[in-house]
C-alpha cells in the first residue's frame, strides 16, 4: 500500500491501513496515521483496528481511551469491543501471575478463562502458561501447554507461534521437537545471510532464547555483532534484555537496559520490569535516574499522566510504600468486573 495518505480509502481500507502501518512501523506511527483522518472518515471499523492495535501491543489505557469514544459515538457495537478489552485485562493477569511464579493462580486464572465463552484464547496464552510451568521445572506440563498452543497457530501469526513454541521446546532441552540452541544459531546465521530487509523481530527471537537460558554473554555479544553491523534495534531487544537481568537478578544492567528500551520507539515496556527498575533505584537512592527513566516514558507515552504522577509520587516516599502497580489484582472474576464495570460507565473498581 502507498507511503503516502490515501483518505479516499473505503473505512474497510482505513482499517486495514492502520493494522498493516502499525505492524511494521509501529504503533507511534499508526496512531499519526489515525490523528490525521478527517473526523467524516473515522467510523467504527476504523476506531475499532484502532482498538485491535492497543491490544495487541498490550496498552491498556489506551485501549480504555478508545472504549469511551466507541461508547459514545457507537454504542451498538460496544459489546464486541468489551470483549476485546476483557482479554486483555485476563492476559496482562495471565502475565501477573507468571512473573510471581504464583503457579496456583497462573491455573486458576486459565482455567476460568477456558470455561468463559467470551473469553478469547490463542497459542500466546498457553506458551505463557508454558513460561509459567518452564519457570518451576514442571516440563510435562509444559509440553502440554505446547501442544494446545500448536493446535491454535493459525493465520498471519502461525509462523511466530512456531518459532516461539520452538524456542520454547529447546530451553526445556526437548530434543524430540527441537535440538538445542546451536542448531537455532544455524537457522539464524542461514538467514542472516540471505535476509533483504532486516526484521529485529527474528534477533529478538534469538535474544529471547539466550537471556532465558541466563546465557547473557551470548545474548550481549550478539547485540553487539548486530550493531557494529549497522543494524537498528528496536526498543523490544532493550525490553528483553532488561526481562532478562531481571529475571537474573542483575538490577544494574536491568535499569540500563530499562532506559534504553524507553528511550527508543517501543509501545510500552513490560510494567513489571519498569516497576522493579522504579523500585530498585528508589531504594538504591538513586532518585534522579528512576525520574529520568519516567519521564522518557511520559515523553514517548509508554505511560499515562495519571500512572506517571503516582510513580513520581511512589519515589518521593510522597505515597504508603505499597506496590506501586499491582497486575494481578485479583483472580478472574476481578478482571471479568473490572472490564465490565468500564463498560457500563463505573469507575469505582
């Protein structure tokens, strides 16, 4: 499709405009792109891609931002749209409860979310349960997560499924559907040297393998043979990265990695490395880099003024020293009334 804006597109052809600006430029761009349609042209599929977008790169409040305009320009077509923004709240919990290593709750949750009909589940939600069980050494159940998760890669994103279920296979050392890492550098070397457009998505594939297998050196050197090579990384290599120190305990590097991440053109960084990042520098006493690190989120909209302002508040001491962002919240039911609530128009949740 043209470079160039073409607003005599059908809403069909705005729509799908935005998916395709979003997914290979970003979702910064896509929202220029959405900013500068004529208000005649923006009907519900449009704001609808819109609100597709948000979830996919996980944005939350944003997606909550586009509800309200839905609701108000188009309250027919909000229950489709609810059950959008459900499965997003039920992934990020999903999510939550992973990083705890809170196991019980990991199941509870996709159990529920299994017996829900209006509940969405795709091959990304079993491999972050498979995450889950990978992160207690429960690989029976892991493989099992996998397997549904092939059952379900379908579709424009079936090609991502396998190469995450695979990466996923070798860290548990499963020789049966994949051999071991060496073979995947093979892949990755085969096509580095045929590849015309760099795509970061396929390094970061790599990169994601290596910092959970706590193979950082390799994960670094790699990064490095990337850049002296010319190639631009974007800020989801910096995100993983900073996953990765975290998940190693190594907070110094985490918060390096961190600021990278938000400096560069990221949708948002993962919430609970930024929050421990947040949290490790307040108690560090390093105050002035935890505020510049928020302030670049701010600056490039990873996160919201009202987020913003209570972490600000959070390293100031200015607040009870809670967790400043609790993901969880609650099991199921909690997310399923927090996205209802937000449908009806409540804000007391």
């Amino acid at each position: 499709m043209s470079n160039e804006r073409n607003y005599n597109l059908s809403p069909e052809g705005i729509a799908k405009q935005i998916n395709l600006i979003s997914r290979v430029h970003g979702l910064e761009q896509a929202e220029r792109y959405f900013r500068g349609l004529p208000d005649a042209k923006v009907e519900f599929k449009i704001y609808a891609a819109l609100l597709r977008c948000y979830v996919h790169h996980k944005s939350l409040e944003k997606a909550e931002a586009v509800m309200k305009k839905i609701k108000e320009s188009h309250p027919a077509n909000i229950t489709m749209c609810y059950n959008m923004v459900l499965n997003l709240y039920a992934q990020m919990g999903l999510n939550a409860y992973v990083a705890a290593l809170d196991i019980k709750g990991m199941e509870k949750l996709l159990m529920e979310m299994e017996a829900d009909p209006l509940a969405t589940i795709d091959w990304c939600t079993y491999t972050t349960a498979a995450n889950g069980y990978r992160k207690v050494h429960n690989f029976e159940k892991v493989t099992a997560m996998l397997k549904k998760s092939e059952h379900l890669a379908r579709g424009k994103t079936r090609r991502l499924a396998y190469e995450s279920i695979q990466i996923m296979y070798a860290m548990i050392g499963n020789k049966d559907e994949l051999d071991d890492i060496d073979e995947a550098e093979k892949i990755l070397e085969e096509w580095e040297s045929k590849y015309v457009d760099f795509d970061a998505r396929i390094p970061n594939l790599m990169i994601t393998a290596y910092c959970k297998r706590g193979q950082f050196d390799k994960a670094e050197a790699y990064i490095k043979r990337l850049l002296d090579g010319g190639k631009q990384l974007d800020g989801r290599t910096w995100d993983l990265m900073a996953s990765g120190y975290h998940a190693g305990n190594d907070m110094e590097k985490a918060v390096q990695a961190m600021k990278k991440a938000v400096s560069a053109n990221l949708s948002r960084p993962l919430p609970f490395v930024l929050i421990a990042c947040v949290k490790y520098l307040k108690e560090k006493g390093d105050l002035d880099l935890a505020l510049e690190i928020l302030k670049l989120c701010l600056e490039k909209r990873h996160i919201s003024v009202t987020r913003y302002d209570g972490l600000v508040s959070y390293v100031h001491s200015e607040t009870p020293d809670t967790e400043p962002l609790d993901l969880s919240n609650g099991d199921y039911q909690t997310i399923k009334m927090k996205a209802l609530n937000f449908l009806v128009g409540r804000t007391d949740c």
